[in-house]
C-alpha cells in the first residue's frame, strides 16, 4: 500500500484514537495509584492531564470515567481534597452521571448508583 493511500491515512486515524483513549485511562490510573499509594497530590496531577487529554481529544467515555473516578476519591471520608480545579466531590459525580446517561453507557451508571448507594 502507497503511503499516501486513503487507507494508510485511515489507518493513522483509527490508532490515533486508540491511543489517545489510552492515554486517558493510562492518566487516570496513575491517578488512581498514587491516591491509594498516599500520594494525593500527585493524583491529582494525573487526573488533571486525564481531563485535560479526553477533553482536548473529545474521548467521552474516558473522560466520564474520570470524573466518576475523582469523585468516588474526593468523597471518601478520610479525603484531605474535596475540590480539584474547583470542581467539588458532587460536581464531578453529576458530571459523570449526565455523561454516562447521555452516552447510554448502563454500566457505568449502575457503578454510579452502587457507589452513591455505598455499596461499592
């Protein structure tokens, strides 16, 4: 295949995606890591470059899922954080939900519900 074929140039595309989805979650796990490694500022940090990828790459799903994941830490008790970009605990929760819903991702809501409901 010629490298200025539209199939080449599809091709491109299409791992672009993949990668930047994977880069999003790639983002948010290390987030998560260092929040449960006791290292919240770094986490923070990460889910920061999270948001700021899947927004820049219009990743939905991805970004969802992040906003799901900060809120589920933000809200734990022994939190020291309650905010990150201002955005609190609740805000990234709903954000998520009206993501999830909007997406029809069923799932994803169902995993909000039983955290909401605690029983996580």
């Amino acid at each position: 295949m010629r490298s200025g074929s539209p199939l080449v140039g599809k091709e491109s595309l299409r791992v672009c995606k993949k990668l930047n989805r994977d880069r999003v979650e790639a983002k948010r796990y290390m987030g998560t890591f260092h929040w449960l490694t006791g290292k919240k500022r770094d986490a923070l940090k990460w889910w920061r470059l999270s948001i700021e990828t899947g927004e820049a790459f219009n990743m939905k799903p991805e970004l969802s899922r992040t906003y799901l994941e900060i809120g589920k830490r933000l809200s734990e008790t022994n939190s020291p954080y309650r905010e990150l970009n201002r955005i609190s605990a609740v805000e990234y929760l709903n954000k998520a939900r009206t993501m999830f819903e909007e997406m029809d991702l069923q799932w994803d809501l169902e995993q909000l519900e039983n955290l909401i409901a605690g029983h996580h």
